[in-house]
C-alpha cells in the first residue's frame, strides 16, 4: 500500500501520518525544517547539489557538499520514524523526494479551495459559506516563521495571506447578510491577528460590534486601532475606517432611549485624574463645541500644539528612529501627568500634540508650555531632540 504523509505549512512545519509527527520542536534545528519543507514543496522534481547549497549556504561555509551531505543524512534520520521507507533519494548528483511516497499538503488544499471560490457565483451562498470556512480552517495562521522570510518561499507566503484575507471579507459579507454578526466579531478578530493592518477588516469588525450594540468596545476597538497606525506607521487610520467610526457615533446616539439609559451610557465608570486624551475625530466635535459656547459667553480659551523635533530642524517629519518614538511617548506621560482635569489632549501627528487648555488665559497658557518644555527637556537627557510649543486662541470659524 502506498505511504501517505501530510505535510503542514501553515502554522508551523510539521510532516505526520495517523500515528507520528515531526514538526520543528522534534527537529531541533531551524536549518533541517527549511530542507525538509523546501523537499516536500520542491517534491516533484530532482533537486541537483549546488542548487541545494545555493538555498541553503550561499557563500558562508567552507565545505557546503560535506554540510549538505550530513544535513541529509540527519533528517533521514529524523524520517524513519515514519518506517523503514527511502524518503529521500539519492540521484547522481542530485536529491529529491520519493515519489512512491505520497504527501499532502495544506498549502496546496488552500490554494484548491480559493481557486474553487473564485470560480463561484454570490447566488451560491450556501456553497460559498462552506468554502469560505473550509478554507479559513486549513490556513491556521502565516506560513510558518522558521520558513517564512527565506526568498524561496516568501512570495508564497505573502500570496497566501493575500488569499486569506480575500476569504474572510468573502465570508464577512456572507455574515453581514444573514445577520451573523457574532461570528462576524470572532472571524474578524482571528483576521487582524495575521494583518492587523487591513482597513477592511477593522471596518467590518467595527460594523460587528455595533450590529450587537457593543460601542463601548467598539470605541475601546477604533482608538486602539489608531495608536498602533500611529506608532507603526506615523499616520493616522484610512479615511474609510475614520467614515465608519463616525457612523457608529451618530448610531449610538440613535439608539438611547431615555434619559436614564443615556446618563448610564455617557457617565464615566472609572474617572481617571487629569487631563482627558482622546482620538482625533472626538477632539474636533470637542473643539467646536467649545469654540462656540466660548463665543456665546465671550470668554478667551486657547489651543497649544507641541512638537517634538531634532535641534536645529524646523522640520519635524516622521518618526524614523526609537529615540524619538520613546521620546514622544515621554511627552506623553508628562501630558498626562501634568495638565489638569478638563483640559483636552489628542495625537495630531507621530510627533505632535494639540491640547484644548480650559479656564486658562494666556499667561497662564504660556506657564503650562514652558512647565512642560522644561520636564520634557529633563526627561530625554542629552539626545538632540527639543519640544517647540505654539499657542492660538480657540475661536469658533464664521
């Protein structure tokens, strides 16, 4: 009877049958994991020796043949806990994978699937949803890390979360129309643990959680999601995920009954001292909000915006370096340590801050600046980096 073994990709590498398997915990060695997953994908075709050493040992040893040599023989070793069969043969010249032994693998199952769903019309719901879950169980997380940045198998990788990603907003939309909005919730919190930068995915997660008229955590969701484009990519969240957030607030509103209900939702649980920060979608309806009622009574308030900035540079940029993402990070803190109950702060930028100061004129505008400058500069000690403050009345636009 002929051997079948199945080979795993996703995840992590592991080759097993009903009875055995070897993965990278039993191989001890990320090196014979690489072989023996390039092998099983390369299994159709000879494997001549220099194109081996080529992959494997570039120009970093000095006697690649004799490593390759025993590197084979190790993971011979390894196999035969499958029996007694010849997994790898030996070709003049060259190795390859026996082809009387079968393998399957979940990598190729995964392409058969997408391919199968390409193909599908959206009439075929009933079809699609089945696929869509079959396919999102085989592919149980990215190709995994011992394997994944080698050249050989990176494009692979990165095309089959692509795919992946294409299924699950597939399936999103197949939840949206039969309601399934808690499914919806659970499939797109899995997703954003493999790209937890994919717009749509925070869009349809965020749509999810209103659907079940959980905002709290809806909100909790978004202004996550903002620190972490902030702090990986220096911009703020896609203008799309900015539309559906601000949807979700005015659906919130829609939803209140009743006064009681709505002091109960809009009342903090949790007070925290000091200054309140906030996403900068909310500092704007703040700031407008204030800049009216300050017209109405005709009282001054003012705006301050600091940056963090290399000594000697009026230009700012991006954060590029950890000395500067720790440094603004300290700003921070002493933001949130230094400013008083009602006043307001957002990120405007990876190196900015706007601050709403309440109840407090000009001078004292410039006190809290120069406070600020002051502890900022003790903070970072002697990096060339400078904190630079400006101040604007805040006035309501005519």
């Amino acid at each position: 009877m002929k051997t079948v073994l199945r080979m795993n990709l996703f995840g992590q590498v592991r080759l097993m049958n009903d009875r055995v398997s070897l993965g990278e915990e039993e191989l001890h060695s990320s090196k014979m994991t690489k072989l023996l997953a390039y092998l099983i994908i390369h299994r159709n075709t000879a494997l001549p020796h220099q194109r081996l050493i080529e992959v494997f040992w570039s120009n970093h040893s000095k006697a690649p043949k004799g490593a390759l040599k025993n590197l084979m023989y190790r993971l011979r070793h390894e196999l035969s806990v499958f029996g007694e069969e010849e997994f790898i043969c030996t070709l003049p010249g060259a190795y390859r994978w026996n082809p009387e032994i079968e393998v399957e693998t979940d990598y190729e199952q995964f392409e058969r699937l997408a391919v199968e769903l390409k193909s599908m019309s959206a009439r075929e719901q009933k079809r699609q949803k089945t696929l869509c879950l079959e396919a999102i169980s085989c592919y149980k997380g990215n190709v995994s890390a011992v394997v994944a940045e080698e050249p050989w198998i990176l494009p692979k990788a990165t095309r089959y979360q692509s795919l992946y990603m294409d299924i699950v907003k597939t399936l999103c939309e197949i939840y949206k129309k039969e309601a399934e909005w808690g499914d919806l919730e659970k499939l797109c919190n899995e997703a954003l643990e493999i790209d937890g930068f994919d717009e749509d995915i925070h869009c349809w997660l965020l749509q999810g959680l209103c659907q079940q008229n959980k905002y709290d955590l809806a909100m909790s969701h978004y202004e996550k999601t903002n620190k972490v484009f902030y702090r990986s990519m220096g911009i703020r969240p896609p203008a799309k995920l900015r539309s559906v957030f601000e949807k979700m607030l005015g659906k919130r509103a829609d939803s209140i009954s009743d006064l009681d209900n709505m002091l109960n939702e809009i009342r903090e649980t949790d007070v925290e001292e000091g200054v309140f920060f906030c996403d900068y979608q909310i500092f704007r309806q703040i700031y407008r909000m204030e800049a009216r009622r300050l017209t109405r009574i005709g009282v001054a308030e003012y705006i301050m915006m600091l940056t963090v900035r290399r000594v000697g540079s009026a230009w700012q940029g991006a954060v590029t370096d950890s000395g500067m993402t720790e440094s603004v990070d300290r700003l921070e803190h002493i933001l949130r340590e230094s400013l008083r109950l009602g006043d307001v702060v957002t990120r405007y930028s990876p190196t900015q801050f706007i601050v709403i100061l309440s109840a407090c004129s000009y001078e004292a505008s410039i006190a809290v600046g120069e406070r600020v400058q002051k502890k900022f500069q003790k903070s970072i000690g002697k990096r060339q980096l400078e904190m630079q403050f400006e101040l604007a009345e805040l006035t309501a636009v005519r």
